[in-house]
C-alpha cells in the first residue's frame, strides 16, 4: 500500500481511505481508465457486478504490474443475486471475473427490505470470509434497522457500510451509529453528482486554497474520517481527485461546509425503497 492514510476495519484489516470508483464506466473503457488511477497511485479500486465492468477492472489489475497485495479491491453482491447459494456462486463469478483468488472486500449492495434474503445473504458473505474467498466484508446502502439485524443474528458487524454522502446529504446520524459499532464509514457519490460546483462556500474556500471545488470536498471527507470513492473518466481529474495530501481546511472551513447540509440533499435512492 502507498503512504496516504489508511482507515482500520474492526476486522483488523487496513484499507485505504481515498479510492477509485468506477460506476458508470463501460466494460470497454474500465481497463484503460483504471489503468490511469492506478498510475496516479489510486490503490484502492471499488467496482460491482452491477457495473458491468469487473473484467476491465481486473484487466487493468493484471496489466499494472503492482503486487497483489498492494491494491485493495471491492465488489459488491447485486440485488438478485441475494440468498444464501446465489451469493456464494455470485461470488465466484466475480472472482473469475476480475481474474482473482479473492477480494479485498465484499459488500451486499443494497438491503432490498422486500426481498427478505439479506439475513441470509449476510450469512453467505460470513461464510465466504471464513473460506478466505474475501478478506473482508460489508454492506453498502443499509440503514439501522438492516444494520441490526445482521449483526444480531450471525454476531459479526459489517465492516464497511457505503453509503451516499456528501455535504449537501451529511448523514450524521449514520456516522454516529457506525462510530458506535466500530463500522467505516465509506462515501459514494462523494461529490454530489455535480450539484455543489456553484456553492459560493466551496468557491470561496477552493480559492483560499488555489484548489478546485471538488478537491476542496474530497478534503473534507478525507478530515472528517470517511472513506471516499470518487469517479471520473478523464485523466486530469483522476489525478486532480488524488492529489489532496498537501492542503488542509480549516477548523472554521469545515464547519462552513458543515453547514451546507440540505433537507433535500439526497440525491440517490432510499435503501427501503430498493427491491429490484
């Protein structure tokens, strides 16, 4: 792993803080544009059967020449791949996909409530931890209901729980229940899906900086102890999103931009309205 700071799992394990996501990038553009993060020292890599580009993610793995061990890797469990058989074999077919023994970290990516098999998925995702096919695991999208009732009924608190946010969508209420759980909080669409670039509090603090907006925000994730995975297709702002080790905000930055939470922040689903 590189220098950057590193987010400990209550397994133990180590796992960057600042990723490289890659939704919405084509199977046939992954290999190439991961090839570029991980260039630019991106090391960790966070994809999805759903995204439909594991094997240009794991192409872009095998061509970069790093150690295994020197990349962390993510996928995710799709919704109807949920049951206890169809996630381990889900599971094994993201790993011949990506060309790999094992991940680095496996979530469920969504709670699907409806669905009634994320219990039973859970168990499955244990089960693969326990086989050593993940190393680690967790879930993405869970609120504190789903939270509590994987960790009540297999005893093992998820890892990892990814969810959307950003300042405009804080989830305060999150963070403080997996700081009490010992869960990392991990941020998609960590910039807002572009609605924050005309917010004069980000303007004013970018230029106080000599920075961009979004690096301006990726900073504040990074400060406030969040896993972050932002996304671009362009090399420029892949390299722009890496490079935010060498500034910091402000005590009265971070409170400014504290306040740019919005009641209609949310700019993805509810997790209890996924079912499909």
């Amino acid at each position: 792993m590189t220098d950057e700071p590193m987010l400990t799992l209550n397994d133990g394990r180590a796992m960057p803080q600042l990723g490289f996501g890659v939704w919405r990038v084509s199977e046939t553009d992954a290999a190439a544009v991961v090839g570029t993060a991980l260039a630019d020292g991106y090391r960790l890599l966070d994809t999805a059967a759903a995204y439909g580009n594991e094997e240009g993610v794991g192409a872009a793995l095998a061509a970069s020449g790093l150690p295994r061990d020197a990349v962390f890797v993510t996928t995710k469990l799709w919704n109807g791949d949920q049951g206890y058989d169809s996630a381990m074999r889900a599971c094994e077919a993201s790993l011949r996909r990506l060309g790999l023994d094992a991940v680095d970290l496996y979530l469920i990516h969504w709670p699907c409530p409806a669905k009634g098999l994320y219990v039973e998925t859970w168990k499955a995702l244990v089960r693969l931890r326990e086989e050593g096919r993940v190393r680690s695991i967790g879930v993405s999208n869970f609120t504190p209901e789903t939270l509590e009732r994987i960790a009540d009924a297999t005893g093992v608190v998820p890892s990892v729980n990814q969810i959307e946010l950003h300042p405009r969508f804080q989830q305060r209420a999150m963070r403080a229940l997996h700081q009490r759980l010992g869960i990392v909080t991990q941020s998609w669409s960590p910039l807002g899906r572009g609605h924050l670039d005309a917010s004069p509090v980000l303007a004013e603090i970018a230029a106080a900086h000599g920075r961009s907006w979004a690096q301006v925000v990726i900073r504040w994730h990074l400060q406030s102890g969040l896993g972050v995975i932002p996304k671009s297709a362009t090399p420029a702002r892949i390299a722009a999103n890496r490079d935010v080790f060498d500034f910091a905000l402000s005590d009265a930055e971070m409170a400014a931009i504290g306040e740019l939470q919005d009641p209609g922040g949310r700019g993805g689903s509810h997790p209890d309205d996924v079912n499909g």
